[in-house]
C-alpha cells in the first residue's frame, strides 16, 4: 500500500477532533517534514486560524497579507525557500469540491524534495477537506476554530443552512459571500446539483435578530422540502409560500429569486419573488436583468408563481445580490446598485467567482465610507462554462 493511501486511511478512521494530529503525524513518517499548521478560514474570511483545543491561542493571519491567504485564493500552492535553513515552506488550499476552507502549511527540508511532493499534498490536502466536512457532524473543533468572535444566535442559526462558500463542477463555478458575516439575519443563499440541474436560490427575510433568521429558516426549510420531492421551480415557490403564509398569516414575509440551470443547454427557469436582483456579464458587459417581479412569499395566502426563462452562454457570469448591497448610499448619495456596483462587476471581472463576492463588498466598503453595514447583505457569482458537446470550455 503506498503512503498517500496509507495516509487517507488513517484521516478516515481518526476520531474527528484528531484529524490534525493525524496529518501531523503521516506529513513527519511519510514525507519526511519538519513542521505542519492547519489553518481555517474565518466566517468573515478576513483571517486564517489555526486549528487548536483553545481556538485563537495562536496569532489569527491576515488572508489578505500572509503567504497561506494567498495560497488560499491562488490557483497553485505557494512555495516559499528558506536558503538560510534549506528548508521549504508549501501552502496548500484545504478544499472540498472547489470549497476552500483553509490552508495546510507544511515545512520540507529540501526544495528539490519539496518540488516532487506537491502532487501528492495536494491530493492530501483534498482527503482532509472531505474528512473535516464529515468530522464536523460528531465535533464542534473546526466550527470553533472558524470564529474570530462570537456568532450571534440569528448568525449561528443561518450559518447551518448555508451550503459553503463556493462549489465547482466543469459545467459551472460558484462562489457567495454574506455580511454582516457574525450577526447576518435575514439573508441566505441555497444551491443544490443534480445530475442535469444546478438550482440556486437567494432569499431575504424580512425583519431583525432571531425573528428574522427564524422566518428564513422556515422558508428554506420549505424551499428543499419541495425540491427534495421533485417539484418544479414554480411549485417550489409555491409551496414555501403557503408554509411562511399558514405560519404568519402575512405579517412576515420573505422575499426570493430561484434559478434552474439546465447543465446540458444552458437554459435558466426563474421564479423572482419580490427581490433580490441578479446582472448578466457577458462580453465584458454587465446589464441588469429584469423579470417579472411577483409578490414576496407569505404575504398573501395561494399567489401563482410562473417561471419566467432565459439562456446563459459559456463565459458569462450571473451575480445575485440583496437590497443590503444595492441600497447602501455613498457620501454624496447615490445607491451602490445604481452605477457602483455595475463599475464593481467590471473591475473584477478577471478575478474567479469564488472571490468576486468578496471583492463587490470591499468596492461596497469603499463606496459607503466606514461603519458597519445597517443591513444584511449577500452576493452570488456564478459562471457558467457549459459542455463541451454544447460549446463550453469544460470546468
């Protein structure tokens, strides 16, 4: 049996706080290193945090100025030599399907040794990212580890229906970020592959606090009750409108925009629910688009939701936002949403879609000045690739 098989045998029969421990261990027997730190992604992804029994025992690093937050973000690991020791220090993305949750560092003695290893860590470093996804049902370690502060009970509450922060197939590439990331409420965003559609939802519920997260929760309870058992988009509304609606009797209701992509043509189902609003790039354009806006879910009992459709080609990109991006207002007044988000689009249109969310709130944080935001706010980026048997670059 050769080592790497060795090695992700014994990540998947570690008992779930131990996976740290383990990988220390097989990166000394096996590979011959001098030093390992795992590093998570904090829920802001602001800083790396290193994974111990006493989360932030260890100095945070910034992911926007530290050697491992530009291996996060990199499309390749970062080597750095260190002549004086001869050692080398490898940063590798910690990822789960195109996920990133972090960043395994690991010291080599020897550059020459450490250039033929990289393969392998990488595919090392893949096994530990399914191994924490499936170690986080038994154990709370690297949830703590994630938290520069505490969460507030709405943000606990919403972060455990959030699928990740990105997801990568070859049809398409995705990515979504949210803030206020330790006291988020009312936003959530949703996204679930089949084997012939990718569906996304965004939804923004309306209220504060617990009252808030409590409504969202329920509608996207309902929204995956629906889709879980085969229903189409419009049924899907449909339903989690009669839920919120038998719940609250319209005094609270939620505002959502879901998108059925069909992975073999590239053909879109919509269903616009009152709000969020979604811009298509293509050609290097940005345009909003527009649909057929119908009335929140649960503000009235049995509203008729249709579909409305639209085609994506390979190379464009779809971003998805709430009101809390589009209404903050610069010093001299104008809406982010109006014209500064479209310049955002246009500024990062060469960064991946995994990092776009992030970038439009730094362009949000430059256009409001500073303080903290007055609502939720969240961005979806998606790009579409398509098949190649229909044209698309592959993934």
């Amino acid at each position: 049996m050769d080592r790497f098989a060795v090695v992700e045998r014994a990540l998947r029969t570690a008992a779930p706080p131990a996976l740290t421990d383990v990988v220390k261990k097989a990166l000394r027997e096996h590979y011959g290193a001098v030093h390992a730190e795992l590093r998570l992604a904090d829920y802001g992804m602001r800083t790396l945090q290193v994974v111990e029994d006493v989360p932030l025992t260890t100095e945070p690093l910034l992911i926007q100025d530290s050697p491992q937050g530009r291996a996060l973000r990199a499309p390749e690991p970062v080597v750095l030599t260190d002549r004086a020791t001869d050692t080398v220090a490898v940063h590798l993305p910690v990822s789960v399907r195109g996920d990133r949750l972090g960043v395994l560092s690991v010291t080599l003695p020897r550059q020459d040794h450490a250039r033929g290893l990289l393969p392998e860590l990488e595919d090392l470093c893949e096994a530990l990212g399914h191994a924490i996804t499936v170690a986080e049902r038994d154990t709370d370690l690297y949830e703590r580890s994630r938290r520069a502060t505490r969460l507030t009970v709405a943000a606990e509450m919403q972060w455990q229906l959030l699928p990740g922060h990105s997801f990568r197939r070859r049809e398409f590439a995705l990515g979504a970020h949210l803030e206020p990331a330790y006291s988020i409420s009312g936003d959530n965003f949703d996204w679930s592959v089949s084997a012939e559609h990718l569906t996304v939802a965004v939804t923004n519920g309306m209220g504060e606090g617990v009252e808030a997260a409590l409504l969202t929760n329920l509608a996207v309870s309902a929204m995956r009750n629906a889709r879980r058992a085969g229903l189409g988009l419009a049924d899907q509304a449909a339903l989690t409108d009669q839920a919120v609606y038998a719940h609250y009797r319209g005094s609270a209701y939620v505002s959502m925009v879901l998108f059925r992509f069909e992975l073999g043509t590239g053909e879109v189902e919509i269903v616009e629910a009152g709000s969020p609003r979604a811009w298509l790039c293509r050609d290097a354009k940005a345009e909003n688009l527009l649909f057929d806006a119908r009335l929140p879910l649960g503000m009235f009992e049995d509203t008729h939701y249709v579909t409305e459709h639209f085609r994506v080609q390979p190379g464009d990109r779809l971003l998805l936002a709430t009101d809390g991006v589009y209404e903050p207002l610069s010093r001299a007044g104008e809406p982010f949403g109006d014209h500064a988000l479209a310049r955002s689009l246009a500024a990062n249109r060469l960064l991946p879609p995994t990092q776009v969310p992030r970038a439009v709130f730094h362009d949000l944080a430059s256009h409001r000045g500073a303080g903290p935001l007055e609502d939720d706010a969240l961005v979806v980026c998606v790009d579409w690739y398509g098949r190649e048997e229909h044209g698309g670059a592959g993934g």
